[in-house]
C-alpha cells in the first residue's frame, strides 16, 4: 500500500495503533528509517498503559533502529526498555546481535550463555557463543585447547570435536536416555550421520555394550528397537527398518510415534498411500493433536488426497470463521499444497487466489516484500518464496492466454 493511502489512513483513525504502525511501516518499506522512527517515536509517546502489544511494538521499533544500521542507538533502546519488554528470550537474542555488531563480543558471549541456559537445544546459541569467543580471542581456533573449550559449551556438539574418544563419548549418552525413554534421542545424534562410514562402524559398536547380566526394564528394549528403526530408515534399509518398527508396535501398540515412525519410513520408501494409512493410525490414537493431524494432512497431499488433507485440517478451524482460520500456520502449507496440486490439472485461478491468502495471512517480517532481509527468521520461511514464483508464474500464464484469445479475436 502506498504511503500517502497509509497517510489517509492515519488522518481518518489518530487513535488507532494500527494507524500509527501501518504508517511507520509504509517508511519502514520505502527504507525511510529516520521518518519510520519518529513516527514511531511520537506513538509510543502516547501509550499509557504497558501491555504485550506494546512490548512487541518496541521490538519492532528497534528492529527499525536495526535495520537503519543504528547498532547504539539500538542498544540503548532496548536496555531503556527492558521492563516493559515481555519476551525475555527476544530481548536476550536481540540484545546479543545488538552488542556482536558493537565489537562487544565479550558481554555478547555472556548473553549467549544466559540464553543457552535457557534453550541448551539451541544450536544457533552455540555457534554465535563460538563466534564470540573466537573474535575475542579467548582461543585459538587451530589449537586443540579449543576443542576443549568447545566440548565444555555444550554435550551435543563434543560429540563432534572428540575424534578418538567418540565412543566413550556416546555410550553413556545412549545408555542414559535409551533408559529414559528420550523419543527424539534419533534426532538429537542425526548430525553425526554426514560422516556415514563413522556411523555405521562406530555407532553399531555400542549397542552390545551391556552385559547380559543386567536386567533392563522392558521400556529400554522399546526404545532401543524405535532407534534402531529410525537408524536404518535414515540409513535407506527400509526392510529392516520396519522390522524395528514392527518389532516395536508389537511390544506397545499405544504409542503414537511408533505409527508416525512407520508412515515416515513407507514415506521414505516410496509407498505415499501406506504412508498416509499408518500416519491416519497415529492420528487417530490423539485427535486433539494439532501437530499429528497437520502431518497426517501433509502426507495425504503429497499423495494427491486434497479433498481428504482438506478435511483433515478442518478439524482445528471454526466453519463460519474462515479468515481466522487462515491464520493457522498448518493452513499455510495445506494452501501452498493445494496450488501444487491444482496446477496440474491447470486450475490457475484456484491457485492464485490460494497464493494470495497466503500473502494476506503472513506475518509483516515474512513478507514476500520483506523476504532478504528476513528469510532466516521465518518459522515457515521455505513456503514463502515457493508460493510468490508459483504466483507470479501463473499470472504470467494468465496473461498470456488472455493475450492469445485477443490476438484470436483480433483474427
């Protein structure tokens, strides 16, 4: 929208705080920084009361400051607003960005590790924690004391730096949370699988590792047969993968990631319709499961079951509440897919219209117009650009047949 409509906007409704912001951001797009900050500036002057809604204007506002490479005058806005930011987590993240980009590469490494004691899965955490310390020459990164270092941040990734002391390193890992029950223990080790032969030699190393003599309760021989499924489904062994699974359904047929591990595996293997059966099998252990019942829907669109995936997803949305119920981000693919699917059978206006809620639904910092500057920070970012060339290419074959019908006409 142009900024002088957004103007008109502003004047009609003063009082309104998407006025004010929807200002601010027409200047925010045309890259008018100083202009999309006062305007910025003079609203949040106004604001009394300190709600959510204003703790996340002030992160766009110094998004704003960001962007305008203003890197203190940033900083010094976020820390004057500390207490009325609510998300601690997007203050922390911001705040480490923020002093990266000022060569305050020590407090940033404090900031990572506050961060890291909040979410240790966070493996962007460790890296900028890494950064940080490199650039502040707290090691060198060609010694092997910087290995240690490394090995000391973080459990996962020593597995990675450890070399010659790998399998002391993983067996008691394994040994632990194969007793614990730890379900995504597969995908915690998965990144150790880009060195194939590693896996393969070492890692089936461990599994007789302990004596006979002791007694496991039965849960650990579950878990160890589900890891073993996702093992060789990952390694391309579909058959004794769903030997595994199998083995593991018969031992406790209630659980519902063993179903979800099976349709997976068929998937992997080619078999789109088994896949959708066993995934159908999960989802109806947990019908109030909005995660399985998008992934159930998912697999029956890449086996073309749209009307079904339709369905599916319609058991989380209100009927007469269509435009929130596009606001699901598990819609967003199921509309992505649905265009997919159409464009086959040549249905394009069908498409367009799908393309377009889907960019009348995303988030401003996801936004197609947006895209460079916030591809990374997308939680659906992979969908976005796939949806924008699927649009313009079928305007564009729109066009042309309108083109063609007039040069008939014209005939």
């Amino acid at each position: 929208m142009r900024r002088e409509t957004r103007y008109q906007l502003f004047t009609l409704r003063p009082t309104q705080r998407a006025s004010w912001i929807g200002f601010a951001m027409a200047y925010h797009l045309m890259q008018d920084y100083d202009m999309a900050l006062q305007v910025l500036e003079e609203f949040r002057k106004t604001q009394n009361e300190y709600d959510y809604e204003h703790s996340e204007f002030l992160l766009y506002e110094n998004m704003v400051y960001y962007e305008a490479g203003k890197y203190q005058e940033a900083f010094d806005h976020l820390e004057a607003h500390r207490p009325q930011i609510f998300d601690y987590v997007s203050y922390l993240e911001t705040k480490g960005i923020l002093l990266r980009k000022l060569d305050r590469k020590q407090q940033a490494a404090d900031v990572y590790r506050l961060l890291i004691e909040q979410n240790p899965e966070n493996e962007a955490y460790y890296r900028s924690l890494e950064i940080c310390m490199i650039f502040c020459s707290l090691i060198d990164p060609s010694s092997h004391s910087a290995a240690e270092r490394r090995l000391a941040l973080y459990d996962e990734m020593m597995l990675t730096f450890c070399r010659e002391k790998f399998i002391d390193r993983i067996e008691p890992i394994l040994i632990r949370m194969l007793r614990k029950g730890v379900a995504p223990l597969f995908t915690m080790l998965k990144f150790l699988y880009s060195d194939r032969e590693k896996v393969v030699n070492k890692l089936s190393l461990t599994f007789p590792f302990v004596s006979e003599s002791v007694k496991e309760p039965p849960s650990t021989l579950l878990w160890v047969y589900y890891f073993l499924a996702l093992h060789y489904d990952h390694l391309g062994d579909s058959s004794k993968a769903l030997t595994f699974i199998n083995k593991s359904i018969d031992h406790t047929p209630t659980l519902i990631e063993l179903y979800m591990a099976k349709g997976r595996i068929f998937k992997h293997a080619g078999n789109r319709f088994e896949a959708v059966h066993w995934m159908e099998e999960a989802q109806s252990l947990d019908t109030a499961d909005r995660y399985i019942n998008s992934k159930c829907a998912k697999y029956m669109l890449m086996a073309g079951m749209v009307n079904e995936a339709e369905a599916m997803c319609s058991k989380f949305t209100r009927v007469l509440i269509i435009v929130v119920a596009t606001r699901f981000l598990h819609l967003f693919y199921l509309c992505l897919r649905n265009s997919l699917m159409y464009s086959f059978c040549s249905r394009s206006s069908l498409i367009v219209n799908m393309n377009m809620t889907i960019h009348a639904r995303i988030p401003f910092e996801c936004s197609p117009v947006n895209l460079p500057a916030r591809r990374s920070c997308c939680p659906f970012g992979h969908s976005i650009p796939r949806s924008s060339q699927l649009t313009v290419h079928l305007l564009l074959r729109l066009l042309d047949l309108e083109q063609l019908r007039s040069g008939a006409t014209g005939c």
